[in-house]
C-alpha cells in the first residue's frame, strides 16, 4: 500500500529542513532549497509554538527574513541587542510621557491653541524679515504715487498685483 502523494510530499518537507534559529516566543524558522521550474529556490516558513498560530508573535527582524528581505537569519546576540533597545525606547517614552505631565500640570510650556477663527499676525510675522518690509513699503509708494505720469518706463518684469498689475516688456528670443 503506497502512501498518498501529498503526505509524501509533506513528509519530504519536513525531512529535508534544516532549523535557522528560534525567536522569543518559541517560534522555530526553517529552510530548505528545492527545484521550482528548473531553478533552486530557497523555501522559508516557520512553525509556531502551541496550537495556537499567532503571526503577531513573530519579530520584525524574522518577518524580514521570511520575506526575503534579509539574507540571514538573525543571530541570538542580534535578537538580545534588539530587544535591549526596544525595552530603552519604551522607557524613554515612559520618562517622556511623565515629563509632559508634570509639564501639563504646572502649567510651563502651555502654548496658546489656535482655533479656526483665529488667523496668523502677518504684521508681526513680516517684522521678522525687515529688508522684505523695507521692500514692500517702496513698492507701496511706487504704485500709491501719482497717476499723473502715465508715460513711466516699464521694466521687463511684471509688477503690482490686483488693480495695479502691470505687465513685464520681455519679449521671446528671436
């Protein structure tokens, strides 16, 4: 009596894996190389400890060689590093989160909220640029000046904007 051909086919899988590493949890990763289509093909999957087949279980850095986005398996001294670092940037946020409400608290740092009604101070705003407010204020005068003279050169590039535009004289190369 022969086997069924897809129980040999998952026997043979099983047979000819070889174990990469193992990650905190217990999950067990594995490969092997097998002909798909005349080309060898590296094959990566990893069994999940227990019953239960948790894929939130997996780290990062194992769901990045799984994807083949890794060359190597990642190493035990690379997995404890990792971890050490995760288990830093938690506390960081720890202290972060404590900082901010002691700061909330006592009241330092508290900025004003700005509603929807509310719109930005652009006097105060351009006061921070002064050879741009200069600028603007003889632009100002050049076009609140008088009417009279009609015939005042025209530079080549446009000036004014709204009622006051006036167009540049740049004519295309010939």
């Amino acid at each position: 009596m022969s086997k069924p051909k897809f129980l040999s086919r998952i026997l043979s899988l099983f047979s000819s894996r070889t174990q990469v590493g193992v990650d905190k949890a217990g999950n067990r990763y594995f490969t092997r190389v097998e002909e798909i289509d005349g080309a060898m093909k590296e094959k990566r999957w990893v069994v999940y400890k227990g019953q239960e087949q948790d894929p939130t279980t997996i780290p990062v850095e194992w769901i990045c060689w799984l994807n083949g986005q890794r060359k190597r398996a990642p190493t035990p001294e690379e997995l404890v590093e990792l971890e050490a670092r995760r288990e830093r940037v938690k506390q960081n946020i720890e202290l972060l989160k404590k900082k901010e409400e002691e700061e909330r608290k006592s009241g330092v740092g508290q900025s004003k909220a700005i509603k929807k009604s509310d719109t930005p101070d652009l006097k105060s705003f351009m006061k921070q640029f002064p050879e741009l407010s200069i600028a603007q204020n003889q632009d100002k005068k050049k076009v609140a000046g008088p009417s009279v003279n009609k015939t005042r050169e025209r530079s080549s590039e446009p000036t004014g904007s709204g009622a006051s535009y006036q167009p540049g004289t740049w004519q295309p190369p010939s």
